[in-house]
C-alpha cells in the first residue's frame, strides 16, 4: 500500500524505513510517496534511508539508485548520520535521538527554475528488501 502526504515523513515496514521530515507512519509496503516544496537555490532533503542494528550500528548500507531523474535540478546522495524515526515498540527506538549512520538523498532546482519537479529512486536495504520513494517536488 502506497503512503502520502502533504510534506515528506517516514514510512516504517519490518526491517525497512523511509525518513523525511515529519513524524513517522506504518506502511504495509516498501513504498513511499512524497511532497516537498523548496525555494530556488536552497537544498532540500527529500529522504533519508537507514538499516540500523537495536543498538544503532550500522547493520549495512542500502543501495539508492535513481530511476527518474529530477528533470529541473540535481541530486547528491550522503552517507552520514541519520536520526531515525522509529515507534515506541520497535527495538530500535533508541535510535530516534542516538542517530546511526545512513544516507540522505537532497535535491537543488537548476538556477532561476521555478516549477514542478519529480524524481524516483529504488531502494535495496541491506535487509534484502526493496522498496520506491516517488517524490513530487515543487520550486519557488
């Protein structure tokens, strides 16, 4: 089942979680939708992934490739720390002021575009599983 909303969040599914910038919601797939407005010549987060052990070591580093270009700007994939996002009963809960390493995807509008943009990654977790972050981008 595909998730959206408004601003970027996180989808969280067994083994498998999506961040962006708001609270996190349970996802029944590896699918996540978002939006996220941004401001000509500013960069802008559109999604953090991160596979973490309880402890919040790294228990491996997921593969993000993009599917669909952003057509009016570029991206830049990050490894760094990533505050996660995780539910009060997931064991990795810890994690959600600890942070553990991951990796952040931002976006930055080609100069003077204003407009819509739109971009598509597929995402392999070092759990073995494989999930679409589709995010509609709007430039101001």
């Amino acid at each position: 089942m595909l998730k959206s909303k408004s601003h970027l969040v996180s989808a969280v599914a067994a083994g498998f979680i999506f961040f962006g910038m708001n609270a996190a919601y349970a996802a029944s797939s590896d699918d996540y939708s978002g939006k996220v407005t941004v401001l000509n010549g500013h960069e802008v987060s559109l999604f953090g992934h991160s596979d973490l052990n309880p402890d919040c070591t790294k228990f491996g580093y997921s593969t993000i490739t993009s599917v669909v270009r952003p057509a009016h700007g570029t991206i830049r994939m990050v490894h760094q720390k990533i505050f996660a996002v995780f539910g009060a009963t997931n064991p990795r809960y810890q994690c959600n002021t600890k942070g553990g390493p991951g990796i952040r995807v931002y976006y930055r509008a080609n100069k003077g575009y204003h407009g819509s943009d739109h971009a598509v990654f597929s995402v392999y977790s070092a759990y073995g599983r494989k999930g679409t972050a589709t995010i509609d981008i709007s430039v101001d």
